[in-house]
C-alpha cells in the first residue's frame, strides 16, 4: 500500500491535467501509426453511416453494427475488411472510455456470413529465385537498374515486405523511420551486410530490428550487388535514403511494384498475379523448396508464428511426399 508521503509526492509531481495528457498519450502510442491511421478512416466511415441511416453512434447497439456490416457487404467489402471495421469501432469505445456491446452472437453469425459469401482471396504468385534470375535480365534497358536489381536482391534474400524496403506514395521520406545509409553495416571478413529496420508490421513498439544477409556466390547477390550500388553513390550521407539515385530521389512501393512488372511482362508473365510482396513469399517458398526447416524459415522472415505456411504456395514442394514416406518405411 502506498504510504501517505509517496501519495503526496505524486500528487505534487502530476496535477490531473498532467495525467490526462500522459493517459492520451500512452493510449495513442499503444498503436502503431499504420493501424492508427486505418482505424481513423474506418471510424470515420463508421460515424458517416450513422449519421447518413439514422443510428446512434455512441454509444453502439448491436443492431447497429449488424446494419453497418451490412452496408459494407453491400458495398463488396471481403469479410476480413469489414472484420477490421468493427474492431476500429471498438477501439473507439475504448479510446473515448465508453461501453462496447459484448455477447454479441447475431453479430458473429453476420460477420460469418459476409465472410463465407465473400470472393476467395487472390493469393499473388511468388517471385522464387529462377524467377528472380530471369527478372534481373529484363532490366537492361532501364537508367536506373542498379537501383532496382539491387532492391530486388535485397528484397528476396532478406525475404523483406515492399513496405520495409520502400516508402509509400503519400509518406515523406524520414531518416529516423526509413532506411538510410547508416543503416547498413558491412562485414567484409564474413561476407555479409546487416541492415536495421527501424520500423516493421511485427515491431509494434517500434524497437527496430537488425537482419544479416550473406553473400550467395551467386551472380545475383544482394551483398554484392549492394556493395557496389553504394560505391557507385554521388550522395553518401549517413541519413540519405539507402534505395536512391540520380533517377530516383528515394525509392517508392509503387515505382518498385511497377518496375516489376514490367519486367515480368517482358518474361511473357501476367504481372497482376505478383506484387511487391511476392518477393517475401517467394523467398519463403524457395527456402521450402531446398528442404529448409520450419525453424528457419521462421527465422529468414521473421515470423514469430506459423503464419509463414501461406506463403509457401508452390504446391510441388509436397509433391515428392509419397516416395519419402514410403522410402522411410522401407
């Protein structure tokens, strides 16, 4: 129990005002400013929908949420979108300290519904490593291919997301939350580079996080290709961009996803089955496809969970099963 003199002192220390500032401030922080900015746009719709049918928006009913699901199916939200609407609409609650409806099995069985009568998701193709070789060539022509043969290699054998490689299109470049130059440190003795990841989908308390990449004795290799990207560099500021040149003043996902490709349409592939994430996945599945164990994999990507299964999607993989199970019970 806290004595009289410390109950005292922390009184003195934090009027209510300072306290209230404080509690704002720990609740803002306990999301990431990705998420926050996501549930910002889905309350904002939310609110709009109230207003527009009628509804009581503060607190919310049930029914309410019922007809807000609705209004999303209706307007071809998947089922996992609108899932993300509704917990934005709780946070709301939390955040403004109001009551948030529980036991809500109408509402689960709605959710369900949307889920089960929305269109199977569109799994995007992996860029594997003999992929990755062939799109290295289809880039010849471009000014500014170091740049991106270099990210490409980076992107695979770090099995990156785009969104931890690039910026996107609405952000404004930020040393002290993209990649730098000084965040690449070399090891020339072991052949391998570390770059630190200030920010990433998993670090929700933004600790940032250190990954190495080795050399491949490969003709594609991200620790040679980008030795020499950044040798070949005017502009060696430790805060620079790392993925810049002098066609590019930092590199965005969308520039990358569309150099891409294009170059996967000059291989005589549909594009609009890959995206920039199809380098994480087909770094995954090519680990899967050299007998890689399930340990490393998890910790090629990062992955705390076995969520990393849905990125194994080259069906071949299992393919030689039979003749290992029957070899074994030989």
């Amino acid at each position: 129990m806290l004595s009289a003199v410390l109950l005292f002192t922390l009184h003195c220390c934090f009027s209510g005002e300072e306290l209230d500032v404080t509690s704002a401030k720990l609740i803002k922080h306990a999301l990431k400013d990705s998420t926050r900015a996501t549930y910002n746009c889905s309350q904002r719709k939310f609110l709009q929908f109230c207003y527009d049918y009628g509804f009581e928006a503060l607190p919310v009913e049930e029914d309410t949420l019922i007809g807000f699901v609705s209004h999303l199916h209706n307007r071809g939200l998947k089922g996992s979108s609108i899932q993300v609407y509704l917990a934005a609409v709780k946070s709301l609650h939390t955040h403004t300290g109001l009551p948030y409806p529980e036991n809500m099995s109408r509402l689960t069985l709605a959710l369900r519904g949307a889920k089960v009568l929305s269109l199977p998701p569109v799994r995007k193709l992996p860029i594997t490593f003999s992929v990755l070789c062939k799109l290295m060539n289809n880039l010849s022509y471009r000014q500014d291919k170091e740049l991106i043969q270099c990210a490409m290699a980076v992107a695979f054998f770090g099995c990156l997301r785009a969104g931890e490689l690039c910026i996107s299109d609405k952000e404004v470049f930020d040393s002290t939350k993209h990649l730098c130059v000084k965040d690449v440190k070399f090891f020339n003795e072991d052949k391998m580079f570390s770059l630190f990841l200030k920010q990433s989908k998993t670090d929700r308390l933004s600790n940032g996080v250190e990954i190495f990449i080795g050399c491949s004795a490969h003709d594609i290799c991200a620790y040679c290709m980008l030795k020499q990207f950044l040798c070949s560099r005017s502009d060696m500021d430790p805060s620079a961009p790392l993925f810049a040149d002098c066609h590019v003043s930092v590199l965005r996902k969308s520039y990358f996803v569309n150099a891409t490709r294009l170059a996967l349409s000059a291989m005589g592939l549909n594009p609009s089955l890959y995206s920039g994430h199809s380098f994480r996945a087909g770094s995954a599945t090519s680990g899967a496809q050299c007998g890689f164990n399930h340990w490393e994999l998890k910790m090629l990507g990062r992955w705390s969970s076995e969520c990393f299964h849905i990125y194994l999607r080259d069906p071949k993989i299992v393919a030689n099963f039979a003749q290992r199970l029957a070899s074994s019970l030989v």
